[in-house]
C-alpha cells in the first residue's frame, strides 16, 4: 500500500529530539505560554517575514481571532462582509460567521482553484475584507489581491493554513497582507503531534488585541479588560514546531520534486494535472487532479493499493451547517468539488513509490 500520508514515519525522523524536548518541558513545568511558545513565535515570525507572531490552539481560532481583532480595533464592525473563496475548506467560512461577519461567497479560477480576481472585482462592491486563501498550498494572485485592496481599502487577510513556506517575489506566505492564520495541525506541512494555530502580522495594535483575546481578555492574571476566550498555542506542541520548523524547506522542496515527477510522468488524458509554474509559490499540500468519473476512478486507486484523499467532498455551502447559502449559486465551484481527488504526496515518499503511482496513473 502507497500510504497517503504517512505520519509516522514523518514524525518518527525527529523522535529523539521529539524525547529530549519532552523531558526538558516536563523538568521545566511551564505548560501554558512558555518559553517554547515566546521562541517559536520568534522563530516562525522571523521565518515568514513579519515582526510578530501569536500562537493560538488551531487555525481556525487564528483566523477568528485576526477579524475579531480588527472589530475590537474599529476597523471592523459586526455586520459587515468580506469576501471568502467559495472553494475552501469550511473552517474559513466558520471563522467570518464565529466574528459576527457576513461571508460573500467568491468563485475560484477553474486552473488554480484559488479565489478569482475577477470574481472578487465583480462583489466587491460594499466588502470591508477579503480573505485569500492559499488553498492546497499555492499562493493566490497576491499582487493583483494587494493593488484591489490597497485600491479599495480593504482589509487583506491569508488563510495560509496549508501554504507553509510558500513564496513569491513579494515575500512568504504569512507576510503577504495585514495578517495571517496557520494551522499546525499534524497532516500540514508543518505539523504539531495534536492541534494548534498561528496568527502573523507587523501590525503592533492587533497583536495586543489578539494577545488579550485568546487568553481571556487577560494580560494580567485575574484581570481581564475585554471579553476573550482561551486558545492558546500548547507549549509542548510548540516545543515539538521548533523543531520541525528547521526542516520544513526542505521538505517543502521533497513535495515539489515528487510534483514535479508527477507533472512530467503522467500522461493520462483522463487525468487533469494541476497548475504549477514550478516555482516556490506551491508547497503542495495536497497534489490535486481532477478525473470525469470519481468513483471509478478511485476503485482503481483502491484496487492498486494506492491511498487518496477528497480535498473536499461537498462544497462548503452546501454542508447543512450552512444551508442559508444552499441557494447559492456556485457552478465552478460545484464541479470543482465533483471531479478533484488527492494523490500521495509527503517528504518521506519513495522515489520508488512516486514511479509507481505514474506507472499506474499511467495505466488507467
């Protein structure tokens, strides 16, 4: 079996750093905001390019916790919409709705899947953010999303959750708008042993904010001046990123190697490949093709012994937590979600395994 993505043996390269961190967070005994935390939130800040970074319990609480923060600034008030990629996993759509905010639903580009410029010039209309989300791991147009911002004075926000390390000539992602969310969740790039999150900025004021708001309000033990929650980065999965964030080039650059196999090896007209310019700017987090009949397709996979994976399913507004968007009309979207399936693709994959899945791509 071609296993999708196999954790353990990821993982198990760092054990006995992985131990030695251990035992030195337990003899320590500082288990909520430590030292590990203040230094990777140094490290991960320096990493991405920007002055600050805030751990935070998961991805999703990072990104809530950026809008709510621009709402306790007053750069944002409840009510008001921002647009987000209707081709994304629902966590990004959660987070506006966890805010009090209004989510418009923009069509992505059919080729790169991420959100389309036109598609956002065509809603921009009475927006106070848009939400750019490097989805599979591959920036989105950023300089033509930063020149609609800048042109229309809106809040520019990346949901770079599985874009770790991911780059293009105006910087990393984290440091490509006015804040950004990660998610350390252990199939990403840059994975913690359980969940977390993180929030970049360079912003000083919504640093402050979001650092009262997920621990209480609080900056002061038992004083608490706004009206927080608790999601706060664990020091031990901190712990357990400072090491993993030292190879995390060089794993980004495995998964493009094995892309770049993919690419090139596979040439099944019944299989569409995706977009990719060979550059920095797609770590790729998942491989995604798109076939015309699925479930055939993936009773081959079955039948070879090749693991896969649906990155997703059922479009978000049509889940039933979001039914009030059932409505919605969403075509590109809709297919997108209709033909797509995820290939293997890690840092600890075979060059052997990498044949074998072209050689059976190959053959369907």
């Amino acid at each position: 079996m071609i296993k999708f993505l196999d954790l353990h043996k990821i993982n198990n390269r760092y054990r006995d750093a992985f131990e030695a961190s251990f035992k030195s967070s337990l003899d320590d005994a500082y288990f909520v905001l430590g030292k590990n935390v203040t230094h990777f939130e140094n490290e991960f800040a320096k990493y991405c390019g920007t002055t600050y970074c805030v751990g935070t319990a998961n991805g999703l609480d990072a990104l809530t916790l950026i809008l709510k923060g621009y709402i306790q600034l007053g750069i944002l008030k409840k009510g008001d919409k921002v647009l987000v990629p209707a081709n994304t996993f629902i966590a990004t759509i959660l987070s506006v709705l966890h805010a009090d905010l209004v989510p418009v639903l923009v069509e992505p580009d059919p080729e790169t899947y991420n959100i389309s410029v036109a598609s956002v010039k065509a809603n921009i209309t009475d927006a106070k953010a848009i939400i750019m989300v490097h989805l599979y791991g591959q920036l989105c147009n950023v300089e033509s999303l930063q020149k609609i911002a800048e042109t229309h004075n809106l809040l520019l926000i990346e949901d770079a959750a599985q874009a770790h390390g991911a780059e293009c000539k105006l910087g990393k992602a984290g440091s490509l708008s006015h804040a950004a969310a990660f998610s350390f969740y252990p199939s990403k790039n840059l994975g913690a042993l359980g969940d977390g999150g993180a929030i970049t900025t360079s912003n000083p004021q919504l640093v402050d904010v979001v650092k009262l708001l997920r621990n209480y309000g609080s900056a002061k033990k038992y004083v608490n001046e706004i009206v927080g929650v608790n999601s706060r980065l664990d020091d031990m999965q901190a712990a357990f990123l400072n090491i993993k964030l030292k190879t995390l080039d060089a794993d980004n650059d495995k998964r493009r190697k094995i892309a770049s196999a993919y690419v090139s090896g596979i040439k099944n007209p019944k299989i569409k490949l995706p977009f990719y310019d060979t550059t920095k700017a797609h770590v790729f987090y998942a491989f995604v093709v798109e076939v015309e009949n699925r479930t055939e397709f993936t009773q081959f996979l079955d039948a070879h012994k090749i693991e896969w994976l649906i990155h997703y399913p059922t479009p978000a507004h049509k889940q039933q937590a979001l039914s009030s968007f059932s409505n919605v009309e969403l075509p590109i979207t809709e297919q997108i979600h209709k033909k797509i399936i995820s290939l293997p693709i890690s840092p600890v994959m075979s060059t052997e395994e990498v044949q074998q899945v072209i050689a059976i791509l190959n053959s369907y």
